[in-house]
C-alpha cells in the first residue's frame, strides 16, 4: 500500500512539474512574464565630441553605427540566448517530469 502511495505522489510530482514548465512556456512566450536573464546586456553610451571639422573615420563610424542599429536592435541577440536557454531548461523539466510520472506509474501498477 505504501508503494501505491509513492506512486501517486511521483505522478503527481510528475503531472505538477510538466503543467508548471507549459504554463510559464505560455507565459513567456505570449509576452505575459519576462523571460529569465541568463544573458544581459550593458548599454554602452558614447559621447561624441562636436566639432566644426570632424575627421572623416568618425563620420564614417557614426554612419555605420546608425545603419546597423536600424537593422539589428542591440538587444536582439540576448533575448535569441535567453529564449533558447529557456527552451532547453524547459525541455529537460518536461522530459524529467515524464520520467518522474512514468516512475509513478510503474510503482501503482
């Protein structure tokens, strides 16, 4: 009887962690809660120096600087890396939590 009993606590142990891991899945990726920051960024803040003749290698990093900013925000790459890394950690509980149930399982049987 007692072994029955491990059993549905593992299932439910099991069932409880693989809904809690879809739940915050859904929450994360529907913008409802943030996405755990394993990754962060540091905005670094350069201050130009205006001059009346400015030497035409800045000009030229200035113009670059704006062009890559309008293609790719700086932030996108922490958020790719911070969303993987939530997938994996989120697959792993998922698979863990099966394992877990699957455990309980073969204990009530």
């Amino acid at each position: 009887m007692a072994i029955k009993i491990i059993g549905f606590g593992l299932l439910a142990a099991g069932v409880i962690i693989i809904g809690w891991t879809m739940f915050s899945s859904f929450n994360i990726f529907t913008g409802k809660a943030p996405v755990p920051e394993i990754f962060k960024t540091s905005v670094e803040k350069i201050v130009v120096q205006t001059t009346g003749n400015q030497d035409p290698q800045a000009q030229v990093q200035k113009m670059l600087d704006q062009q890559l900013k309008g293609m790719l925000p700086v932030d996108s790459f922490p958020k790719i890396f911070n969303l993987t890394v939530w997938s994996l950690l989120a697959g792993l509980l998922t698979i863990g939590g099966g394992q877990l149930a699957g455990l309980g399982i073969k204990l009530i049987k």
